[in-house]
C-alpha cells in the first residue's frame, strides 16, 4: 500500500508543491504550524532515515536548506526556522515515509521549543487549496539556486 507521499509524488493526490526535483519533492503541509510550513520528501520510498540512501538524504537536506532560504526572504512571516524529522512512530512519526519538516517560526508563536503538540485542523475547501498554491508560489520565487 503507497503512502500518502508516494500518491503526492506519483501526482495521485494534490499538493502545493515548493520544489521538484529527480530526488525530492517538497510542498506544503496542510496542517501547519506556521504559514510556509514545508515537508521535504525523498522520491526513494524508506520508512526511517537510517533505510534511505545517502543520496536522498543530502538531497533532502540540501532541499531544506534552499528553502529556509527561501522562507526569510519571501514576504511571508519568519522569525526563524525549525528543521523537524521524526523518525519512528517513537518520534511522533505519522506517516511512514521518510520527510523533513520545514517550519518558519515567530517570536511569540504557539510552538514552544521541544513542546510541538498537536495542530489544529481547519475545514478543508479549495479557497485554502487556493491560498496554499499562492504561498509556495512565493517560496518558489525565492529559492535561490
């Protein structure tokens, strides 16, 4: 059975997506902390960091830097930047497929350091498919090279 990542990757579900490339793809989470909150996800399917290959796994640090980069400079609110991979149902992995979270922070925000909690779900509608697409549109436009 795919994860929901593979069906993202494979185009079998819809995604805001920030960057493709022959090794990862990132896009947005739809349940953020923070507006720009990306996740970073190998195109090689491996359940825990230590199963993927050490290519993806540059790649998708690599990926997750450029994008740090591009959340402080795209216009979107971004204090500072929390880099988050759980590994193992342990670690509050949700879905068993490797990924790295990307997730702008603010001053004052509700995520208190090492106290993630759970985000809050807000009715799904394509107005918020809509506002999704138009910030990965910003980070894309600010990723540099």
């Amino acid at each position: 059975m795919k994860t929901t990542f593979q069906r993202i990757i494979e185009g079998e579900l819809p995604a805001s997506f920030v960057l493709k490339n022959e090794k990862v793809c990132a896009f947005l989470d739809i349940h953020p902390y923070n507006a720009g909150h990306t996740l970073v996800v190998p195109r090689h399917f491996a359940a825990s960091l230590e199963e993927l290959p050490q290519e993806f796994a540059s790649a998708m640090f690599a990926a997750g830097r450029r994008i740090v980069i591009a959340l402080k400079n795209c216009g979107i609110p971004c204090d500072g930047v929390n880099l988050k991979l759980n590994d193992g149902v342990a670690a509050g992995q949700d879905v068993m497929h490797c990924h790295l979270h990307v997730i702008p922070r603010l001053h004052g925000d509700s995520l208190a350091a090492g106290g993630w909690g759970q985000v809050a779900s807000e009715p799904w509608d394509e107005s918020r498919r809509m506002h999704l697409d138009g910030i990965a549109e910003r980070i894309r436009e600010a990723l540099p090279e």
